[in-house]
C-alpha cells in the first residue's frame, strides 16, 4: 500500500491526543474525594477526554479513507474495529477499545449521565490505550 496520507494531519491529532494523555495525567492522579474539590476537573477531564477520543476517530477515518477498497464507515465503533480488518491496529487491541467510540458519543450526547466517579474511573483505567494506539499508528504509517 502506498502512503497517501495526510502525514501532518494525523501528526496534528497525535499530538492533540499526547497533549490530552498529559492533561488527563493530572487527574489520573487524584483520588474522587480531590476530584469533586474543584469542579472544574470535571469540566477539564471530559474536554481533554473527549478531544483524544474524537481524535483517535478522525486518525481511524482518515486512514481508512484512502484504502481503496475500504467502504465509508459511518459508525464510530466499525471505524476502530476496521482499522484491525487492514492490519493498523492488532484484533485484540482494537476489540479492547472499540467502546472508546461509544464513550465519545457519550461524552457528546450524553454528557449529563456521565458522573465523576465514571469519569474519573475512566481515565484512571484507559489512559494507557491512547499510547498503544499512538504507537501501532506510528507503527503502521513508517512501515508503508
């Protein structure tokens, strides 16, 4: 496969998902009672959450968009379970996060039924899939 891809646009939201994973490392941190002191941290958390979410999708649709034979996805979740069937991401590793899609709809739709402890427990448990799934993007890009 040759690369046709937009390289700087999937640098730009590699490093919005690395300055959201730095972001979100604060709050990885504190325990709920700290949390729910200021809250302002969940405001923060579930922006800089969300804008990695969003990004992790716009990097999966945009590789998938210059596979030739690759049809539109239009689900969220079909885009990261996908990215598996053309061998960027690992099966395993793409079934682990294929619920990032549905959290991002959440976090969009739904943000009034997304408590802080969920919140909270979220990035406390998931933050290290956004490094793995810099690294098999890295990966897949620089063996093209």
């Amino acid at each position: 496969m040759e690369n046709n891809f937009d390289d700087e646009k999937i640098i730009e939201r590699i490093s919005d998902i690395k300055n959201s994973i730095l972001e979100l490392d604060k709050f990885k941190k504190m325990d709920l009672e700290e949390f729910l002191k200021d809250h302002n941290n969940y405001n923060l958390s579930a922006y800089h959450l969300r804008i990695a979410l969003e990004a992790v999708l716009v990097i999966g649709t945009h590789i998938l968009s210059r596979i030739p034979q690759n049809g539109k996805k239009k689900d969220y979740t079909q885009i990261i379970l996908s990215l598996a069937d053309y061998n960027v991401l690992p099966k395993e590793f793409s079934q682990k996060i294929k619920g990032m899609a549905g959290y991002r709809n959440r976090l969009v739709h739904l943000y009034w039924k997304i408590d802080p402890k969920e919140l909270l427990s979220v990035i406390k448990e998931n933050l290290e899939d956004f490094e793995k799934f810099i690294e098999y993007i890295d990966k897949f890009i620089n063996n093209i």
